[in-house]
C-alpha cells in the first residue's frame, strides 16, 4: 500500500460533522484549499491500493523535532 502524508484538515471522503469541520478549523480557514486538496488526491490515486493521511494542520516544519521527522519518514516512504 502507498500512504501519503498530506498537508490537509481532512480528506474529501471522510464523514465528519459541520460543528467539527468548523471547531477544529479542518478546512484550514480556506475552503478553496479543499478544492486543491482533492485534485492532488484525485491525480495520486492511480490504484485502489493508496491511502491519505492528513496532517490536520498540527505540524509545521519548524515545531517538529529530528525524531519525529525521521519516524513520519520511515512511515511514509
């Protein structure tokens, strides 16, 4: 299976209610950015075999440590 690790609130296929959707800023304040989202999900899914994982805006490049970067690596090759 080929996971992706994507920058993104949620998943165009995932259920989750509008109350949530809008607590947890899930659309990342833009909801053109769930437009974008989908079309790269659209273009990567060239199998049945493919799986996204959104980030949920929790991490940024800068507030991460070397460890958690070498484990998001090795679980997303």
């Amino acid at each position: 299976m080929t996971r992706y690790l994507i920058r993104a609130g949620m998943v165009p296929f995932e259920s989750l209610s509008i109350p949530r959707v809008i607590n947890r800023d899930l659309i990342g304040h833009n909801s053109g950015n769930l437009m974008y989202q989908a079309a790269v999900m659209r273009a990567l899914m060239i199998s049945d075999d493919v799986e996204f994982v959104p980030d949920r805006y929790l991490f940024n490049a800068d507030n991460v440590d070397c460890s958690l970067k070498r484990r998001i690596t090795r679980l997303f090759r």
